[in-house]
C-alpha cells in the first residue's frame, strides 16, 4: 500500500513538473514572439527620438537627412525614400535626399507641385496603389520601367505651411497599416520642423 501511495505520489509529481515545463515552454516562445513583434515599433520609436533630438541642430544637416531617408527605407520595407522641398519661386519641388532609386529615375524631369503630389502639398497624405492605372502620376512610365508600383506621400508640415513631402515607393502592390501611418505622420512632422529650423 505504501509503494502504490509513493508511486501515486511520483507519477502525480511528474505530471505537474511536466505540465509546468510545457507551460513555461510556451511562455518562453509567446515571449519571444511578442518581443520579435516589438522591435519594429522600437526601433520606429528610436528613430522618432533621434529625429526629435536633432531639429535644434543644424550640424550636418545632409548626413541627418540622409540618415532618416535611409531608416525609413530599413523600417518600412520599401523599394526608396524621396524627401523633397517645395520651391515656392518656381512652385517645384527640390529633391534634398533620397535611397533606392537609380539616378535616371531621380533625374527623370522636374516634379511639379500641382501633379502626383499636390494632395501631400494641401497637407493630406496621397497613396496611389498602382502607378500605372493613377492618372495624377506625372511620369508613369518612368516609374514603371524603375520597378516602381506604389507610392505614399506625405506632408512634410511646418510651422505655418507645408514645405514639402516624404515619398515612399514599393516594388509591389502595397497597403499601409494604420500603425504605420502614425509613424509616418509623426517621423514627416518632426523632419519638417527639423528643417526649419536649419533653414533658419
């Protein structure tokens, strides 16, 4: 009787401390999972601060620009990035930097401010999804042959207008979340007063 009660005992035992190491297990990879699921957001975040950081100073104001385009592309996935200024004079916008796109492209012709980006421009972000079917696209056929098939643009707002835009240009079809609109939204506005304050 003894013996039967020790085994009970030991079989119960083992039950629980194998139940407890599954279980802990599967904390181990939910955790994983959920710190894999964050790092994106922190390194957005950490971008942002970097970003905000730096509108006081007009140290190396390319390199920083530059730095941003480059981020953008690494956290968002896409093709290229384009920052450009408008041009009040000539009512262009002035590529200030960009990544992942070939110089024929970038150098295709002026881009006009009542074109493809003229909703960015009255402060609104414009998506298209497919380059080749939009009409407000002003040179379509430049961007088909660049592997280009959708865009985003946002306002890059100042303090009293909108100075320019942040353009985003995927190699598929592709939708934004939310989320990343946010993102996008905050890291455009922060860029903008950046900006204005090295013009300053």
């Amino acid at each position: 009787l003894l013996l039967f009660f020790l085994n009970t005992v030991l079989f119960i035992s083992s039950y629980f401390v194998s139940t407890l190491f599954k279980q802990l297990r599967n904390g181990k990879r939910q955790l994983v999972g959920l710190q894999e699921k964050l790092e994106p957001t922190i390194k957005k975040l950490e971008l942002l601060n970097k970003v905000a950081k730096t509108t006081s100073s007009t140290l190396g104001f390319k390199p920083r620009l530059d730095y941003v385009c480059h981020s953008i592309s690494d956290l968002m996935g896409v093709k290229g990035v384009t920052l450009r200024l408008l041009d009040e004079r000539t009512n262009k916008l002035e590529l200030m930097t960009s990544c992942g796109l070939s110089d024929a492209y970038l150098h295709k012709g002026p881009v006009d401010a009542d074109k493809s980006l003229a909703r960015a421009l009255s402060g609104e972000p414009h998506f298209v999804l497919h380059v080749a079917e939009d009409p407000s696209i002003q040179y379509p056929n430049e961007a088909i042959k660049e592997g280009i098939v959708s865009m985003l643009s946002f306002p890059l707002k100042g303090r009293e207008k909108v100075i320019g835009t942040l353009r985003l240009y995927t190699d598929e079809k592709r939708e934004f979340r939310e989320d990343e609109m946010d993102f996008l939204s905050a890291l455009a506005s922060q860029g903008a007063i950046y900006i204005e304050n090295a013009k300053i």
